[in-house]
C-alpha cells in the first residue's frame, strides 16, 4: 500500500505517483547517466552496495552489470516492482535498520537535500549505521545553481526535454521546484521541496551524524565520497 503523499511535493503524468511525487512511467524511461561510472570508479570492486532511493532501478541494474551486490530501497511499492536481480526493501528510508551493514550506502538523486531537517537527519543516520568498518557513504548533492539558474532545459538525446520551471522560497531556507518532462507522447511533471546546503552547510550537515568528506569525486562537486569520522 502507497504511503500518503509528503507535505509539498505532487506529481502529474500518466501511471502511478509516489509520495514525493515521482512518477514511475517517467522513471521507467529516464536512461542512466554517467552515475555507475563514477560511482564504480570510487569503491572496491564486487563491493556490496545499499542504494537508498533507488526508484525503478536505473542505476540497481547498472551496477549489479558491473558486478555489485545491490540492496535496494525506496518507499515506494510501484518503483521496486521495476527492479530486477536486486534485493529489494520497502519503506522509508530515514527510518531504516536492517541490523547488517556494507561496504557502500549510496544517497543519489539529491536526497541529501530533504527540506524538512530532521528528514535528512534520518537519511545521513542511516548511512552512517549501516556502513561497515572501512566503508563509505557516496552522496549525490545538487548542482551550484540549482536553485538560481530558473527556469532552464536540457534537451534529452533520447527525445525528450527536461525543464526546470521554477524555485520559489516557501519559508525556513526551503524552495518549492516545479520540474517538467515532455515527451513526444506524454508529459509528467514534479513539484518537491529542496533545501539549498552550501558546501559548508553540506560538510556541517555530515558532521552532525559523525560523517566527514573523503573527498569530492567530480569537478563540480556534485558526488561525494563521505567517511565515518572515526576512520580519519
């Protein structure tokens, strides 16, 4: 049973809608990026990998090709029924507790960015405990100008256009984004609440759940190789 949708968020489009307002259909046609790239080049090989938020599976089947070990997660019943060859776990996130930990957890898609505090608490929490004795978190942040470069789109070489419509401040540094998909023979959009985190707001943010920056990964900083404190 679909969890209700969370405060702020929607989505329009064809097929089924998740709480923060995705929508399967589009995640289904979405293709992956450079993501396993650098996410493969950043950890041991074979490495056993908790992906957190991990939609219908683009970047799950991706890695399971290189040889990962996937566990997959997401609260949303209808995106894991599109994950094929992983183990797959239902609920939310910032409550998660499996008791087992990994070499890798994996926070992508800017969940990082949670607008509610105590949400992204939750979330680098369970990063933290479920990571294994020499293991580290790879988090994906949003861009430098997310948030100022509106509205702005990218056309897709699939065929398709994404558009970032706009980011309007709704109170207590959180800004509601309105996202648009076109496709020749659908449209979905997305509204989500996203808290913008400086890289200073971002280091502070992993170090109160005694997370620390390994390093960056890519030129524009926007994946990260996070460590447990202790480890350093």
């Amino acid at each position: 049973m679909e969890l209700r949708m969370r405060e702020g968020h929607e989505g329009t489009g064809p097929g089924a809608i998740t709480p923060d307002g995705c929508a399967v259909e589009l995640y289904a046609r979405l293709p992956v990026g450079d993501e396993p790239d650098i996410i493969a080049a950043a950890v041991p090989a074979g490495a056993r990998i908790l992906e957190l938020g991990s939609g219908v599976g683009r970047m799950t089947h991706a890695l399971l090709k290189r040889g990962f070990e996937v566990t997959a997660v997401d609260e949303s019943a209808r995106m894991l029924e599109r994950v094929r060859g992983a183990r797959t776990i239902c609920g939310p996130i910032e409550r998660l507790d499996l008791g087992e930990t990994f070499d890798v957890v994996l926070l992508a898609s800017f969940l990082v960015h949670a607008g509610d505090v105590e949400v992204r608490r939750g979330l680098l929490r369970t990063c933290a405990r479920h990571l294994a004795k020499g293991g580290c978190v790879l988090i994906q942040r949003e861009g430098e100008d997310y948030h100022t470069d509106v509205p702005r789109e990218r056309v897709d070489p699939a065929g398709f256009t994404v558009r970032i419509v706009s980011a309007e401040p709704v109170g207590d540094g959180v800004d509601s984004v309105h996202a648009e998909y076109v496709f020749p023979d659908a449209t979905w959009t997305q509204t989500f609440r996203t808290r913008p985190l400086t890289r200073e707001q971002f280091e502070e943010a992993l170090a109160e759940t005694g997370l620390t920056v390994d390093r960056y990964l890519t030129e524009d900083r926007m994946w990260v190789r996070a460590v447990p404190m202790s480890d350093t």
